[in-house]
C-alpha cells in the first residue's frame, strides 16, 4: 500500500485515468476511504457519450424486443376470453396499486378517445400500435380503410380472434406485423389519420419518436392529422413520482426516504415520458406540419390516465395559416371558481373566453405533496403528510367540471397543455357554438419558445439506469486495464454531481 503521503498524488493518478475515458466527465474518489483495498470513485457520465449509446440501433432493437415479449405473454397468459371482444384491457394495471384499472375507468377512457379521434371525421386510418383493438374494433366499421400495425404477433393473434367473435364484415382492415418506425408499402399522402394512441411510452428514445412523427406525417394527405393519444407528461413527472411512492409508503416512512424513493423512480423510469414542448418544436421544424393542439384527457375518472397523461393532435398542411390571437385572462389574478364562469356564461354569454393558467384540481394534490418533500429540511413521516393533504382545501378547478360548465351552456371547450406548467395548469378556451365556425381555425396558444432547443432535451432518458450499470462495469475492467492494481478502485459509482 502506498505511504499515507502519498494517497493525495495516487487520487489525483486515479482521477485523471478515469477522466481520460470517453465516458467520463468528471471523476472524485472518495477522501473517506480507510485504505486503497476500499476506494470508491464517483463519476459524472459525459452526455456525448451516453446519448449515442442510448440511442444506437442495437440498443433501440434491445428495448422494442422487450417490450414486444411483455405484450406477447400479457396476452398468452390471458387465453380466457373477455366478457366482451371489444373490450379486451389486459395489462392495463395501475402505478398504484399493481392492479387492474378498474373496467368502467377503462371504458370511459376508450369512450373519451373514440370521441377524439371521431371528431376529425378519419375516413382512411392507419394505426401504429393498435394492440387489442380498442380504438379498432370501434372506429373501423365507420370508415372506408383502416391499415393496423403492431409489434407484438401474440396480441394480433388475439384481436383477429376477437374480430372473429364479433362477427360482421372486416374487408376494409388490414392488420401488419412491424415495429412502429416501418412504413414500407404504406404509400405517401394516402390516409387521412394516423392514430398513435398509448405507444409512445414504449419508444426507446426521443429520436426514434421523431423518426416515427417523420414517417407518419409523410403518409399524411394534405390537411390530414395526427392523433397522438395518451402521452405520458414530463412536466410532471416528479409530481407523478410523488403520488405513486406516497400512495404505497407505509405511514412510518421518513419524508427523507420517500424522497429518494421518488428520485429513484425518476431516475430509474424505463419509459418514455415526453413534454408537450417535443410535439409544438417538432410542427415548427417540419415543413409537412402547420399546427398542432396539446389537449387534457377528457373524463371524470380520478386515475394516472386522467392525472398524468394528454392528446396531441398534429395537422399536416400549409404553414402560412397563421393562427387566432386571442386575449388572454389570467386566472391567478382572480383565481375564478367554476360557479362564477358557470353565471357568466349564462348571463352574459360573451362570444369566447379565454382564461390562461387555471390551477388543475386533478394534481393539485400531487404538486403539493412534491412541494413538501422537495425542502431537504422537511421533517415526519408519510402518514402524517398524507393526513395534512386531507386537509387541503382545494382551489383549482377540474377540467371535466369546466368542460359540463361550458357545454351545458352552449359553449364549446378547448382545454390545453401547450404551456408545459410543471404544476399542472392548463389554458381553456370558451366559444360560443352558435358564433363557432363549424371547422374551427387553430388558435395561438401561450406556449414556450422552442428555438435552437435539441429534441432530446424534451424527453428523458428510459433505460438510463440500466446504461449507468454497464458504464459502472466498463470502468473497474478499464481500471484494471490502465491502473496499478493496487489502485484499481473497489466501486465505481455514476452520480449526476460530484459530491
């Protein structure tokens, strides 16, 4: 072992060999250590590294494989039929609870989205990810073509023979066995919509959904759109986190545990959780795309669905159609509850409201109790907190309530996400159905300015945990490789900041 005085100069040997390899931006060995047979060397990744990594081609290919196996032995782990054929929601299990969702929140979800997508009047459908064919099964015998793909060979198995149970005439479907990024024979401009419902979550990285959003615009008709349906919500995935780690903590737990336990969750999250912001810097970067409308889920079901997850709606066509101005009302000045938009609209029925960051009652909650245990100096445990939460009055408003107001009175209503609040706020629009024009024109929203701001940066990284155990084992083998061995450290740990 080297002489006491010399453990400062060795450090600074091990350090510098570290930092010499292209995976490493940074590296500290612990000044804590007793002896040399017990280094520990912290680590920062160097984002040029593991970007490539992450997304080279063998790495993606891993990813959509295991996600492909999971559906296939959901579905042949499942052989009993579904009460109903067109109802077949196996794996659909709660973050909370690791149940199923309960089947009338499912159906209202179903409800909800059929409705969405109905409205665009789709005529000639592809679908990317169809699934179990819960979008299929409902809107294919109202259009003329319906083109469905799917990764997984089990769960097209399994919807032909719900297809079979249902009985009828299926001559305009077509089912394709392909990743999401396959366009082959699916000719340029020839359907009207594209639906990519409750998949994005399983793409392995931001640039294979861009290279997804690239294929599905290309097929697009002039004025065509794209439906992407049930978008997991970056802005709030910490507050996302935070519900699910306090829901399962048991009441003793420390603050200070559930609070690494919710990092953990986040750092460790294996899907792909997306940023209204990647869909609004894609239509300005895309010359086939002239709007788009990031839209809350629609429904009164109190889940993760409802709570975490949005619609985008993307439209293919000239970009010289500049959108509506509109003047915007901010509701923190005045923080209006529902009765009082509910007696303006019926007694002074202005032609349009907008009203721009109205608090979300759906994660009030969530955002508070992130809040709390966000203060390092935050003391108790999580029964103690989630008791306080009770007595939290509420003071935002639910969408679902703003949406009976607005209809109930004439009004239809435009709820939007576009300005990526980490709080969960939204913007809503009112316009009178009666001074609406039947093909409503698209709106300028309040929204962030994405210039020069690289995709990536609107995404997380799924698999980044798995990538930081592999980097960890590359670098003991390259200590091993370019360092005494009496120096070789005995952990390796990756870390966002030297401590």
């Amino acid at each position: 072992m080297p002489p006491e005085a010399e453990k400062p100069n060795q450090f600074a040997k091990i350090e510098a060999v570290l930092q010499q390899h292209p995976g490493v931006r940074a590296a500290r060995v612990s000044r804590e250590n007793v002896g040399f047979d017990e280094l520990t060397v912290y680590v920062v990744p160097h984002d040029e590294y593991v970007g490539p990594v992450l997304t080279d081609t063998d790495e993606e290919r891993k990813r959509i494989q295991k996600w492909r196996k999971t559906f296939d032995l959901t579905q042949m782990g499942k052989e009993a039929p579904a009460p109903e054929p067109d109802f077949n929601i196996a794996g659909w299990n709660s973050s909370y609870t690791r149940q199923p969702i309960p089947a009338h929140e499912m159906r209202e979800w179903v409800e909800s989205t059929v409705a969405g997508i109905s409205s665009l009047r789709p005529q000639e459908i592809l679908e990317i990810g169809c699934g179990t064919g819960l979008l299929l099964l409902r809107l294919a015998p109202k259009c003329k073509r319906y083109v469905a793909t799917d990764f997984a060979p089990a769960v097209l198995k399994k919807l032909r023979k719900q297809m079979d149970q249902m009985g009828g005439s299926w001559d305009g479907v077509g089912l394709l066995e392909r990743p999401a990024d396959n366009f082959d024979g699916l000719a340029g401009g020839s359907f009207d919509t594209v639906i990519i419902n409750s998949v994005t979550h399983y793409f392995p990285n931001a640039t294979y959904l861009a290279k997804v959003m690239e294929g599905a615009a290309g097929v697009l008709k002039p004025g065509g759109k794209i439906f992407m349906g049930d978008v997991r919500s970056l802005p709030l995935l910490e507050a996302y986190a935070t519900s699910v780690e306090l829901f399962q903590a048991a009441p003793e737990m420390e603050l200070a545990e559930l609070r690494e336990r919710v990092a953990r969750r986040v750092k460790q999250e294996e899907q792909l959780v997306i940023s209204p912001a990647f869909f609004l810097a894609l239509a300005e970067r895309n010359p086939k795309l002239s709007g788009v409308e990031i839209c809350l889920k629609r429904g009164r079901s109190d889940n993760e669905l409802t709570r975490f997850r949005y619609d985008v709606v993307l439209h293919a066509g000239d970009k010289g159609n500049a959108g509506i101005e509109v003047e915007w009302q901010k509701w923190a000045a005045a923080e209006t509850g529902i009765e009082d938009i509910r007696r303006m609209l019926q007694d002074e029925k202005p032609a349009r409201i907008a009203i721009a960051g109205i608090r979300n009652a759906r994660v009030e909650k969530d955002v508070e109790a992130l809040k709390r245990i966000s203060n390092a100096n935050a003391s108790g445990a999580a029964g103690q907190l989630k008791k306080e939460l009770e007595t939290v009055s509420s003071s935002g408003i639910q969408p679902a309530n703003l949406c009976s107001a607005g209809e109930d009175a004439g009004y239809r209503v435009q709820l939007s996400w576009a300005s990526c609040q980490p709080d969960g706020s939204y913007d809503a629009l009112l316009s009178r159905t009666d001074c609406a024009a039947e093909e409503p024109k698209p709106l300028n929203w309040p929204q962030p300015s994405t210039a020069d701001v690289e995709l990536a940066r609107y995404t997380n990284v799924p698999g980044q945990n798995v990538f930081r155990e592999r980097l960890v084992q590359k670098l003991l083998s390259y200590c091993k490789e370019n360092l005494p061995e009496d120096l070789v450290p005995r952990a390796v740990v990756v870390v966002d900041a030297l401590p």
